[in-house]
C-alpha cells in the first residue's frame, strides 16, 4: 500500500523529533510504498538536509511551519465575506470555551462546539484551497477584529471578554502560524489524496495535512502520539495571561477533538498520553498503545554481561535541563553519602540550549557548595564525589558505556513523557530509581524502585537500599531487560504498524484498481472487504476527489467510494 507519512521537525531531516523512529518504521516496513511530507521547524534544520533515504520511499514534499511569506492573494468582496464568517465562528467557538473536556451534563453542548469548530476550520481550508492561500488574510487586520469581536461577544467567557490588545496580538499570531497548514497544496490527487492512508506521526498543528486529506479525499488517517500536544501547551505557556492561556487551551483543545474524531484509528505511546487523549475526547475504541521501538542491538553486550564498572557508583543520563531535577538529585546524594561515603555521582549529558547550559552550571555550582572539602581539582571520577562528563569521553565512548559506569542508574525528573533513557537502563540491565511522572510506573512494571518527585530523601533512600543489596539489584536488572526486550524494541514497533495499517485499509469503504507494471490489473492488491458492503464500512462524509493527472503505471487509483447500504450503518 502507499503510506502518506506526516511528519514535523524530524524526519526526513537530519536533527529533530521522531527522525530515528520515523527511519526505522519506514525502513522496517519496506513491502509498502512512502510519500513523505515533512514540515520543517527551522532553517537551520532546512540547512542540514536529509538522512538518506530507502528506496521504498518514493518522494518526499516539504513545507516550513517556521516561516510563511505573505502569499500575495487578493481577495475579493466574497471571499474577504467567507473569511469573516469562517474565522469569526471559529474565535467565537474558542471564546465560548468550546474544546477538548469542556463540561457538560449531557455531552450536547459540548458536540455543538465541536462542529462549529470543524466547519470553521474545513470552511477556512475550503477558502485556501478555492483562493490560493490564507496566509495573508489570517495576519490581516480584520483577523485581529473577529477576535476581537468574539472576545467582546455576550457568550464569551469572562478570561476572554479580559483580553486585551496585546493578548489579541498574540493570540492571533499564534493562529496564524498553527493555521499555515491549510495553505498548503498537498491536497490534490497527485498530493495526499494519492495514497491508502495518511499517517500522522503527532498531533497540533502537525496533523492538519491529515485532517484535509481526509476532508477532501477521504483518505483514512492514522494518528501517532508520543506526547499530547495540548499538554505540551499547558507546560511550555506558564507565563502567558489568563487571555492568552485560556483561548489557546481552547484551540488547542478543540483541534486536538477534531483530531480525534476524524481518526480511523489513534496511537498513543504509552498509557500516560492515552489518558490524555481520553480527557481530550478520544474514543476508546479507536485507541491501540504502540510503545516506541529502540535499537536494542547497541546495549546487547552490557546487558547480557551485566558488568559494572564500579558498584559504588550512581549514574544519571539524559539532557541537561531543569525539567530533570538534578538539583534535587544532588541534594538527594548529599545525603546518600551520609550513608555509604564512598557513592559517587556520574552525571552524564549535554546542555539542552542556552536555558540548559545556565542550568549545568548551577548544578556545578551546587555540587561544589554541597561538597566543599572534594571540590578542588577538575570534575573527574577519583576526584570528587560528584562529576560532570560527556559521551565521548575516553572511559565513557558510548551511551552504553555511561549506563555500565555505575550500579544503579537514577531518573530525578519532574516532567517527563515517555522515558528513552530509563529504557536503555533497561536494556543494559541496570537497576534504576526513578520518581513517578509521566509513563515511568508504565515502563518500569515493578522491575525498579519509584519515588514521589522533589523528594530527595525518598531518592536517597531508594538508592541507598539498592546500593547496599547487589543480589536485589542483579534481579531487578535481569527483570527491566526482559521487560524491555519484550515491549520497547523496534521489531515489536514496526510489527504493531504492520497490523494496523492493515486494519485500518481493509475497514476503508473504497474499491481501487491497482495495475502493475504492463498496466494489468493486479491481482490481490486489494483487501476483499473492499467489495463487501457491512457493518465493518463507514459511510464517507466527503465527495469522492476530483480527477487529478494521469498518473504513471504501477500507481494506485482511488475510484469512487462503495456507499453503505441502509440499514447496514
């Protein structure tokens, strides 16, 4: 079958979100055909180009969500109509509060708004799509005013009818660039509307291509989420005004049903983002957990060895950030070293950004403070009790070699989604402390030890039962690789998407005639659910695409959809 994949800021580029996961699920699945459309964060990004591609992939499509030149459109009397009428619905559905868990008893009000928020955003793509664009128009002034106007509306609520100007301002900037999607010319049979089935690998602004897709072609979407956008959106906007804050919440929440909704099917990653999908009005039917698929392979030989390098040793890996807590993490070992005096600490990262390299160094600062007689000397093992290093490093090449340094590896996070870096503890059979935030309790299934957050001496006491039992450790290492290998490798991954994109065309109500290479029909290319009318089908919300160019031998074409009989719904 031929995939859309949707992806943004990873792959096919050389840095960015998911660009590993993405690579080994199309590489993984090379009986299958890929079109990517990537959508960029970052010139820089742009400038660093693509990682190399399979053959299976058979074009990829670009656009950037960093940046958008005014389009240049005019609209008319009409058009300038239909996008007042189209944005203004949309503010009024994001003033009144409309989105993702708002309350109501009965659920009706709560379905109303959802679809005036669909029709505001199809009616908006429907206007980009009939005038060439909407970029112009979504940073116009009369884009300010129907904001504006909604805010001032008698249904608002009382944090909107409170925006002011500024808030306005930013409110309607970040629409505009949420919003960029819909201009887009990916929605033609040569586009999107081409292939068996897009897929989504995240959810925002992210999915929209999808959505449209599906809107305009009817082309079945697949929807994978790692982390929820909507709370990301709660974490990354604490400072923001209660303006501000509450109508973004609203979009971002009523995007995120809308999503949803139109999904054929929903991937979260874990269970963590799934209960946040739930709260975001996800139907629990349409839900399937596919855990993120890691490269065992590289940790296999200190796993299977389970050596350590040195037994009295604490190990943390990750990015440096204050997300990850280390501070109570030092605090943690000060007094973990009351206990067992000779522990030491191996703190091993890099700086996330100029935020995270303010943040190391406070921890430098902090480590010489907690211990001032070993603070002399460069950080090196030997000489202090706490050390500052990074991969590469002569005594530490690899990642594998970070989690082999020391006997028990720690996670100190106070945020965290899903936890790469306590799984590759895992695969290195290492016994780990981790608090309890996002899917850790999930990942580690009783095989390590879980703590409250910003509770150093629950962290040092965790660590100190563990230090002092190799026996006890051992058995939980020998229990988190088993675990690991079982759920959180790349085979499992790709084999869980194998089943489902399966199961999501064959349940797809379209017949198509697939010819081979001499222009034959191709015989078993397509599901014989296909042909059978029942319950499995769905009749479609959407006109059939219009006809597009001729396209080569070989390539799938959509025909008309087969309508569901009555009574067969």
């Amino acid at each position: 079958m031929r995939i859309g994949l949707i992806a943004e800021g990873g792959y096919p580029y050389v840095s960015g979100d998911a660009r590993l996961w993405c690579d080994r699920l199309v590489r993984g699945l090379d009986r299958h055909e890929f079109d990517i459309y990537a959508l960029s964060r970052s010139e820089r990004q742009e400038d660093e180009g693509w990682v190399p591609l399979p053959a299976q992939v058979s074009r990829v499509r670009t656009a950037p969500m960093w940046s958008a030149e005014d389009d240049g459109v005019v609209y008319g009397r009409r058009a300038r109509r239909r996008f007042a009428e189209h944005y203004g619905e949309l503010a009024a559905v994001l003033c009144a509060g409309g989105g993702a868990g708002a309350d109501d008893a009965s659920g009706e009000a709560s379905a109303t708004e959802a679809d005036r928020f669909g029709s505001a955003l199809y009616g908006l793509a429907e206007l980009a799509r009939d005038e060439g664009g909407l970029v112009g128009a979504l940073r116009s002034e009369a884009a300010v005013r129907a904001l504006e106007h909604a805010c001032r509306s008698r249904g608002a609520l009382r944090t909107a009818r409170e925006a002011r100007v500024p808030d306005l301002l930013a409110v309607a900037a970040h629409l505009e660039r949420a919003l960029r999607p819909l201009s887009l010319d990916w929605y033609e049979d040569d586009g999107l509307g081409a292939v068996d089935l897009c897929h989504a690998t995240s959810g925002g602004s992210a999915a929209l291509p999808g959505l449209l897709a599906h809107h305009f072609c009817g082309v079945p979407l697949l929807l994978t989420e790692y982390g929820v956008r909507l709370r990301t959106h709660y974490l990354a906007a604490p400072d923001s005004s209660p303006a501000v804050r509450s109508l973004l919440a609203a979009f971002h929440g009523a995007l995120a049903a809308e999503t949803y909704a139109r999904a054929a099917l929903v991937t979260p990653g874990n269970g963590h983002a799934r209960r946040w999908q739930e709260r975001c009005g996800a139907d629990r039917a349409k839900l399937r957990t596919v855990y993120p698929g890691m490269d065992a392979g590289r940790f296999a030989e200190v796993g299977e060895s389970a050596a350590c390098a040195d037994p009295a040793s604490l190990v943390w890996v990750g990015r440096v950030e204050p997300a990850k807590d280390l501070v109570s993490l030092l605090h943690a070992f000060a007094e973990v070293r009351k206990e067992e005096p000779k522990t030491r600490l191996r703190i091993v990262g890099t700086p996330a950004g100029p935020e995270g390299t303010a943040y190391l160094g406070h921890c430098r600062a902090l480590a010489a403070q907690l211990f001032p007689d070993e603070a002399e000397g460069p950080h090196r093992v030997g000489d202090n009790p706490v050390s500052f290093e990074e991969i590469g490093a002569p005594d530490i090449p690899n990642l594998a070699a970070a989690y082999a340094s020391g006997a028990v590896t720690v996670l100190s996070s106070v945020v965290e989604g899903f936890p790469i870096g306590l799984v590759e503890a895992m695969f290195c059979g290492r016994a780990t402390v981790s608090t309890d935030v996002g899917a850790v309790v999930e990942v580690i299934g009783g095989t390590g030890l879980v703590v409250p957050p910003r509770n150093p001496r629950a962290l040092a006491e965790a660590c100190v039962a563990l230090l002092r039992d190799p026996e006890r450790r051992e058995r939980l290492g020998a229990a988190a690789r088993a675990r690991a290998l079982e759920l959180f490798t790349v085979e499992q991954n790709v084999a869980a998407f194998h089943g489902i994109y399966l199961e999501v065309v064959s349940r797809t109500p379209v017949r198509r005639v697939v010819l081979d290479d001499t222009g034959e029909p191709l015989p078993f290319a397509v599901p014989a659910e296909a042909h059978v009318p029942g319950r499995w089908t769905e009749r479609p919300t959407r006109p059939t695409p219009r006809n597009g160019p001729p396209r080569p031998p070989g390539t799938p074409v959509r025909a008309t959809a087969m309508p569901t009989p009555e009574g067969a719904r």
